[in-house]
C-alpha cells in the first residue's frame, strides 16, 4: 500500500463501537433522527466518519447506524 494512505475500516464490530458512541454523545439528534430527520442521520453519519478520519467504510456506517436506531 503506498505510504500516506490509510487502509478504511470496514471491520463490522470496531464500527458499531464508534457508532454507539456517537449516539452516546448526541442523544438529542438520535430522537430527531427516530422522528425521521434526515438530516440529524446524516449529522450522525458526519460524526462517525469523522471519529475515524474518514476510514470507516460509508456504506458499512450506514448499516450499522441503521441498524442501532431502529
């Protein structure tokens, strides 16, 4: 891998416990985000991959911040 690229995280586990911290820390967008604001998801999806430097695998996010509000 060329040096200065950082491999994405894409490990189902490691990315449910960044996520439920980001719900931890933001309980009032979680309940926007349960009365179907949109845009309080994408915020939470904001946090996570900022909590992780932009490596976390967009579409394994979404299924895990999904899954955990339903």
């Amino acid at each position: 891998m060329p040096s200065g690229i950082e491999e994405k995280i894409s490990d189902k586990k490691e990315l449910v416990e960044v996520a439920l911290d980001v719900i931890v820390e933001n309980k009032d967008v979680v309940e926007k985000v349960k009365g179907g604001d949109d845009k309080a998801f994408n915020f939470l999806m904001g946090e996570i991959m900022k909590k992780t430097n932009r490596r976390a695998d967009f579409k394994i996010v979404r299924e895990v911040l999904k899954e955990l509000l339903k």
